[in-house]
C-alpha cells in the first residue's frame, strides 16, 4: 500500500486542494473516474454555457424587431456548434492531463476509486493510504424510477453533448435550471420543446414571481406543462418517446417527440466510494455529512463540492476547495458561510439570485422590500426591456441586506455588485455611497434599494 500525505478523491475542485498541496512539497495522490477536470468543466457548466451563448444570440436576432429591426437567421449549424464545444473541452481536458504529468509530488490514479479502510483506498487494483482524505467526486444525474423509463433511450445532460443531430422535437421531464437552460438552447435551435415539471412552477428555488415571469417568456417560444406529474414512460415508432403524465385534474395525457431529456435534479457520487468501509457518513439523500468546516465524520477526512449536497455550484465547490486547502496546510480553520453565494440560471431571460428569497427572510426578520423594472432605468428603456425585474430584501431596521433577486439581461453579471456588499458585511451603503454610471444597466439593483416598503403578507410580480 503506497502511502500518501494527501489524497484527493475527485479533479474538478478536489484539484485546487491537490494543486496547493503539491506547491507546498506534499506527496498527493489524485484519484479520478473520469474525465479529467470534473463535471463543470466537462458535463456541466462549461459546455452548456458554451452552447446556450449562441442560443442567445439566435433568440436576440429573432426579438430585434421590437427595436425596429427586421433580421433573420438563414441556418443553424447545429454540428458546428456542438463540435466547437467539444473541441474547446478536449483542449481543456488536455492541457490538464499535461499539467498533471509536470507536477513533481503528484500521482494520478485514473479510474474507479472505492474505500477498503478509513483513509485506505484502491483503485485499479493498487491500494494507497493517505495522512488525510479530501473526497471531491461530484455528482450524476439522478433518473427517478418512472414506469418504464428503463425501456427508452433517453438523455441526461450528460448523453446531450455528445449529439450530432437536432432533433425535431424534445420532451424534457423536469423544471430546474438544467431542464429550463437546455429547453432554451434547443428551442432556439428550431427543436420543438415541451418541458414537463410536477411542481406547479419553474425553478423552484427561485422567487414565486420570477418563476412566473420566466414561464411566461420561456412559454412563447416552447409548450411548458406544471402541476405534470410523470406517469409512465413508453417506446414508440422510428425511436420516438411517449410520456403519460397525470395532470392536476387527474387526467392523463400523452406527450411524444424525437427524444427523451431527464433534468429532474443530481445525485451524490457518494455511494460509489463504499463508505461502509469508512467512519464517514451519509444523510438520507445519499451526500456526505460534513461541518461548518467541511470535515466529515472521520477524522481527518473532508468533503467538498456537489459531493455534500450544500450548495450545488462550481464557484461553491471551489470557496470550499480553497477553505479545506489552507485547513489542510495551515492549519487556517474558518467557518463556510453560505449566505452570501450567488447563483445563476441561463435561461431566456436570464436569472440571478443571492441569499433569502422573501419567504425565508420573513421566518426570522422584520423585512423591507424594494423592486425596480428594468424599463425603470434608461438603460432598460433603449433596451425595451419591459418585462425583467430586480427584488432586494432587507432587514428592517439595520438595512442588511439579505437577499437580492433579478431576471432579465445580463442578471449574472448585475448581481455581483450585490454580493460584494453582502460579502463585506451586508449594508446598502457599500452600494449606494458608490456612483453609478449612467445610462446602464448597474441603475437596476440602486433603483430597486430605493424602492423600498414594509412587505405585505402577499407578494406581487413587480
């Protein structure tokens, strides 16, 4: 059994711990199932993002007449623009591998990695022992047992990008980011989309009117069914797909296309590691219980990324990366605060949220809410932008802030501002002291913190 300072189970953020330890004269071993570099950078955020920009672009050309301008899209590559992505990950993936190859201290054990004791793994046949463990192995999809679903071909957000060929239609069993993200790309495609989730709304995590709001935009361009429960999944004719879903009112109803798209949500790669064989252990949903300093049930073990179920994203993963990295070296403990982490969907319009939505907040505070249109700034004006919102959330009385919420153009970028100031210690006037130029769209979040009211009981779409 070869023995080890570090071991890192996992190379998307478990490499920002490895990559340190190694700097500082370390031997680490670095385990992975494949492929190099984790699920954003291959199956994730990277090439779906890649490949939702040119969706936006097509979805901008097709709303410029509102502006007054009459343009249209003669063809869509779609082979082009799948193999632009995969070449751009390839690349990536490789440049990883070259790096990993130079680094002196570091061994890469490539394949399944599976516990024997605590600290104790083996892979590929050959055993190693660490002083101390990081598990980063990250999460799949998670395909609910539906009747019949083992009978189709379907796909996950995994099986999409290895596609050649648009389908002329898609059924997408689920209303997350993934299922909303992907039912924009493939729309502007020209794939006739219809999206089916059992809640009765979109995106769940985000706000009761965001979620309205992104229903209605998202419904002009593709068939979107809540309150759909999935029923039953069959085969059809020429390789199409059949879902039975059971409506509100109990009715069944079918829904058939070309292909078969599972976003229903992500499951811990946990239960791959035999962690029976360890004193680390699980919650009921399968990811690892860990601390307030990420360290899991045994010693000298820690869990990071999607792998403990926190929160599921890649600049989460690797806040806690850096945290487990200077705990690990420097013996530099510090508590992970997850209130100020920002997310984003990229969808048609895009969202962007950080902290409490407003149903959280009113549990434990006294709240002001504040709203502004983007058509409220001048910015928004030229763009035409008369749908799109921002809604800030403060504590009454200290004027902290503890959530802020937008949908329109360029939320991910806008709400930056916002988590700089929750960041350093959550007051408006980190935002309002500063001077915003004008005409942009950075007018938004000042106008919506000026906008302030006691909130009501009920909440309205701004």
């Amino acid at each position: 059994m070869k023995k080890y300072d570090l071991i890192v189970i996992g190379s998307g953020c478990g490499a920002i711990v490895s990559d340190e330890a190694v700097a500082h004269g370390q031997k680490v071993a670095l385990i992975d199932r494949g492929p190099l570099g984790g699920t954003c950078l291959n199956l994730g955020c990277i090439p779906s993002k890649m490949l939702i920009y040119a969706a936006d672009r097509a979805v901008e050309i097709h709303e410029a007449r509102k502006l007054g301008i009459e343009a249209e899209i003669r063809s869509m590559d779609f082979a082009s623009i799948m193999e632009r992505m995969r070449k751009s990950i390839k690349e990536s993936r490789d440049h990883i591998r070259r790096e990993i190859r130079q680094a002196k201290g570091l061994d890469l054990y490539e394949g399944e990695g599976y516990f024997v004791a605590d600290r104790a793994l083996e892979v590929g046949g050959q055993q190693v022992k660490g002083e101390k463990v990081v598990i980063a192995c990250g999460s799949r999809p998670f395909v609910p047992p539906i009747k019949g679903v083992d009978s189709v071909d379907y796909w996950t957000n995994q099986e999409v990008l290895s596609q050649k060929a648009r389908p002329d239609s898609l059924v997408i069993i689920g209303g997350g980011y993934i299922a909303v993200e992907y039912g924009h790309f493939f729309a502007a495609m020209g794939t006739e989309v219809t999206i089916l989730e059992m809640a009765d709304r979109l995106t769940l995590a985000e706000e009761p009117e965001i979620s309205d709001l992104l229903k209605k935009a998202l419904s002009r361009r593709m068939a979107i069914h809540t309150g759909a429960q999935a029923e039953e999944i069959r085969k059809g004719p020429n390789g199409r797909v059949t879902v039975a879903v059971k409506t509100r009112d109990g009715k069944v109803k079918d829904f058939t296309a070309d292909r078969l798209l599972m976003a229903v949500g992500r499951r811990s790669n946990a239960d791959l590691l035999r962690l029976q064989n360890t004193g680390v252990e699980t919650d009921q949903k399968g990811f690892i219980k860990v601390n307030e300093y990420l360290e899991t049930t045994a010693r000298n073990v820690w869990a990071v990324g999607d792998v403990n179920g926190l929160q599921m994203f890649t600049h989460a993963a690797n806040r806690q990366a850096s945290m487990v990295a200077e705990a690990i070296l420097h013996g530099d403990k510090s508590k992970l605060d997850t209130s100020f982490t920002p997310h984003a969907v990229y969808s048609h319009p895009q969202i962007a949220s950080v902290g409490l939505t407003e149903e959280r907040a009113r549990k434990d505070h006294a709240i002001l809410v504040g709203r502004a249109s983007y058509s409220s700034t001048a910015k928004g004006e030229a763009m035409m932008e008369t749908e799109g919102f921002a809604k800030a959330i403060l504590e009454k009385g200290t004027n902290r802030i503890l959530g802020f919420h937008i949908i329109g153009p360029l939320a991910p970028e806008l709400i930056q501002e916002v988590t700089n100031a929750m960041a350093s210690g959550g007051g408006i006037g980190a935002i309002l002291s500063g001077m915003h130029i004008h005409p942009a769209l950075n007018e938004l979040i000042e106008a919506a913190l000026g906008n302030l009211e006691e909130a009501q009981v009920s909440t309205s779409q701004a």
